[in-house]
C-alpha cells in the first residue's frame, strides 16, 4: 500500500486488518453511503416495474408510448450530464446536492399515485414525472462519485464497488419481486409510495456523512468540454466508453420492450414479470461476488472484457423465448441470471478503472461524458425501439438490439484493455502511464 493509500485507510478508520469488504462496513463514512445507496435501489427496482405496468395496465400504452416513456427517463441523461459535471467539479459540497436531489425525486415519484387517486392521470403526467426524476438521477449521479472516493481509499474501489453491486443485485432481486406483487395489490400507481419514500431514506442517511470530499475545480479549467477533451485525449477510456455506449443502446431495446413483450406476445402475468426480473438481482449477486476474485485471478482489463461478453450473450435467449409458460419463464430467467452476472463483473471492473484513472480535478465532467455514453444514448435507443417495434415487430427489434449488444465488445478488444491488470498506483500519472504503455 502506498504512502498516500495508508494515510486515506487511516483517515477512514480502517487498518488494513480485516477483511477488505467487511472492513469497509465497519467504516461509518462508507456505511451511511452504501446504506443510502442500497435503500434507493430497492425503490428504483419498483419504479422499473411500477411505471410501464401503470403506462400499459391503466393507459393503454402502446409500443410507440413506451418507448417516449423509457426516452422521458433516459432524455436527461444526454442532455444534462455534461454540464451537470461541470456544475459538480465547482461545488465544494456535492454531497448536499444528492440529498436536494433525493427529496425532489420523492415529490415527483409521488405526483403519480396523487394524479391518479384524483382520476388526473394520463401519459403526459407520466411523461413529465420520468423526465423530472432523470434529470435529478443525473445530479444525484455526477456527484456520486465524489462522495464516493471520499469515502473509499483508492486500492479498494474494486471491493467498494463489489459491496455497491451486490446492494445493487439485492435490490434488483427484491424490487421487481415487491413491485409485482404491490402493483397486484395495490395497482401500479400506489406502489410507487415505497419508490418514493426509499429517496426521503437515502437523504437521511447522506445527511449524516462527515467526510471531506475533493476540492471544487479552478474556475478558469472547469469549462464544459473538459471531460470530453479528456476522454477523446485518452484512448484506453475512450473506447471502453464507445463499447459501453453501444451496448447500452442496444440493450434499452430490451428494456424498452420487455414488459409489452412478455405481457402481449408471451402472456405472462405482473408476478411472472416479477420473478423475471428478480432473476437478474440474483445474478448480479452472484457477479458481486465473483467480481473482485475475476479481477485478481485473470486482471481488471480481462475481467472488462469478460462483464462485456457475460452480459450480452445471455440476452439472446430473450427473442429466442416461446413455447409453454413454464419454458418461456426458465428461458427469460436463465437469459437475466447470466446477464445479470456479467453487468456486475463489468460495473465493477470499469468503475473501478475509470475512478482511478480520471483526475480528482476533472472527476465530475469526465464522469458527465461517462453518464451520457451509458445512459445518454438510451433515450435514442428507447425511441429507436418504439419505432422498429411498431413497423417490425416486436420479436425482430429484440433481434436487432442483441445482436448489437453481443459485437460491443469490439470496441474493448481494439482498446488495450485486455492488456491491463491492475489499477496504476500513482494517482498523478494514472493516466499517462497507462496510455505510454500503449493502453
């Protein structure tokens, strides 16, 4: 461990004695973070289901619809990540724009089951409240990663993300399975209440970190196009980031999709839809887990290489599903288990690379350019879906979307990252060192 490594342990309580992820519990900074964290996930699993079963059950969305709805959402995330990261590198308390960004995403959520108990809701409301909550998602996410490495000292990013990813699987294996079975029983709408309280949570437990973050960016140096200078200056990163900006586009053709797929073509029920989806949560555990081993045994660039594979070859059973009920729900869990397990291996490892090579000063714009590559290009993919699923069919368009997000990993072999085993250990010459060695 580094000089500078000691010192950040120290700062945060931790001796380096226990073990890695467990030690990271036992620090009240990194604690109060993954609590807040792991609270909100379970409300965003909901939300995920909650939404377009209310779009469909109670609207009567169609294809063309769902997808505006899924673009409302992800519209933020091309528009604002950008200049919500320059905004983010000025501050110098970016965790009090998280909770500011918490509280107003319990109001919007909120808005939906109070339009439709007063028999006021239409798409428009549905619209408008998707793209609120994406747009304070983009706040809540290019401060994230400041609060972040404040907390964590910087050779155990991959066990922070590791312990962040399994809360994220958890929630993934208990939200869909909650949110099907309170849309059941309560309709879709009031479900949206236990959405919209886990935010009031996570800003409670924000509320009580002590920690001191990174220092706001020279004004003169803070200007827009930093991050994106960054990135398009740095080819490793680069192409990590063109990689995971065309899977996420082609697999938004799922998600766009999935629920009218399975509610019309295949029948099956909000509960059945649940259980599927809870498939993927168990996957993302089991990727929790494995991840930090995946990276010691073949290295951090292999194990890039590996999430990008183990996400997407799985999904092609998702347009292969048909047959009887019981066929089609083994085919459409087996497809999120294995995917499930190789989104966790990716974010892990790439989270971890992109935290430790970006530059503290540059942390939150880079981070805006990161956004917009993953969920920026969403709403294009969103609204692509609709189109194709209404002219194509809905099976074709799944097609199309697998397809696309299997040859991703393309980008990533030409980038050298294959070639990378470990996270450089000198925070000033991250960077640079890796791109002389031709990565």
């Amino acid at each position: 461990m580094s000089k500078a490594g000691m010192w950040a342990a120290r700062r945060r309580g931790n001796t380096g004695d226990a073990p890695p992820r467990a030690g990271l519990l036992r620090e009240r900074g990194f604690r109060l973070y993954w609590s807040a964290q792991s609270v909100s996930l379970v409300g965003d699993e909901i939300n995920i289901l909650a939404i377009p079963l209310a779009a469909v059950l109670l609207l009567d969305a169609g294809a063309t619809e769902m997808g505006w709805l899924t673009a409302a959402a992800l519209l933020p995330s091309l528009l604002l990540s950008i200049p919500g990261g320059a905004w983010a590198d000025r501050r110098t308390n970016r965790r009090r724009a998280m909770i500011a960004a918490d509280i107003g995403r319990f109001a919007a959520v909120a808005s939906v089951p109070l339009a439709y108990a007063c028999g006021t809701l239409t798409m428009a409301h549905l619209f408008v409240a998707e793209f609120v909550v994406g747009a304070l998602t983009v706040l809540f996410r290019v401060c994230n990663h400041h609060v972040y490495a404040s907390v964590v000292a910087a050779e155990r990013y991959v066990d922070g993300n590791a312990l962040l990813s399994g809360s994220r699987s958890a929630a993934a294996v208990a939200g869909p399975g909650a949110g099907g079975t309170l849309v059941q029983a309560l309709s879709a709408p009031f479900a949206l209440l236990v959405d919209a309280m886990t935010y009031l949570v996570s800003a409670v437990f924000l509320g009580r970190i002590r920690t001191r973050e990174a220092p706001p960016a020279p004004r003169e140096g803070a200007g827009l196009t930093g991050g994106l200078r960054w990135v398009t200056a740095h080819r490793t990163p680069g192409l990590l980031l063109a990689g995971v900006s065309m899977l996420s586009l082609c697999h938004t053709f799922l998600g766009t999709l999935f629920v009218l797929y399975g509610t019309t073509e295949l029948e099956l029920t909000a509960g059945a839809l649940g259980a599927v989806f809870a498939a993927f949560g168990l996957g993302g555990l089991a990727g929790a887990y494995a991840a930090p081993r995946v990276v010691r045994r073949i290295g951090l660039g292999p194990a890039i290489v590996t999430g990008f594979l183990w996400f997407s070859l799985p999904l092609l059973l998702v347009p292969l599903a048909q047959g009887p009920g019981p066929m089609v729900i083994t085919a459409l869990a087996a497809a999120q288990l294995g995917a499930g397990c190789g989104v966790a291996v990716l974010d892990i490892s790439a989270n971890s690379y992109l935290i430790a090579v970006i530059p503290p000063t540059l942390r939150s714009r880079v981070m805006g350019v990161v956004q917009t590559a993953n969920f920026g290009v969403r709403p294009i993919g969103a609204v692509l879906a609709g189109t194709l699923g209404t002219a194509l069919g809905l099976r074709p368009t799944l097609w199309i979307g697998t397809a696309g997000a299997v040859l991703s990993v393309l980008w990533v072999l030409g980038s050298g990252l294959p070639r990378v085993r470990k996270l450089p250990e000198n925070a000033a010459q991250r960077t640079e060192e890796h791109e002389e060695a031709g990565v």
